[in-house]
C-alpha cells in the first residue's frame, strides 16, 4: 500500500511515545520525516523507511493548499 504524506497530516504509529501518545504530526517529508508528538511536543527525524514501516494509520489528512 503506497500512501502519500504530506505535511500537516496526523498519523498513528505503532509503538507509543514514552508520554503514552500514538499520534504525530507530519512536519516535514523528504528522505527523512520530521514528525511532532502530538501528547507532549516532541519533535523527532525519522528516516523515511523507518518512517513508513512504523505508520500504522494515516489519521488525518492535511487540506490540500489552495490555486491562485
């Protein structure tokens, strides 16, 4: 299952924050993914495929930007 990520999506990861959240925000995408706790904060850098192997779900999804 391929699934785009973009930033300001919210995803549940498999294994929980040590503050006991499973849900992050998608800060940054690229080679690594920069995601923030969303329990306490935390900010961490993931490489992109221990990114994508530790996605469980995709929670949800960003508004896509607007034309001009």
């Amino acid at each position: 299952m391929n699934v785009d990520y973009r930033v300001g999506d919210i995803v549940q990861m498999k294994k929980t924050h040590p503050c006991g959240s499973d849900r992050w925000e998608v800060l940054r995408t690229g080679v690594d993914f920069r995601i923030r706790c969303m329990g306490c904060g935390r900010v961490v850098l993931l490489p992109r495929p221990k990114f994508l192997k530790g996605v469980r779900k995709k929670q949800a999804a960003a508004d896509s930007p607007e034309e001009v």
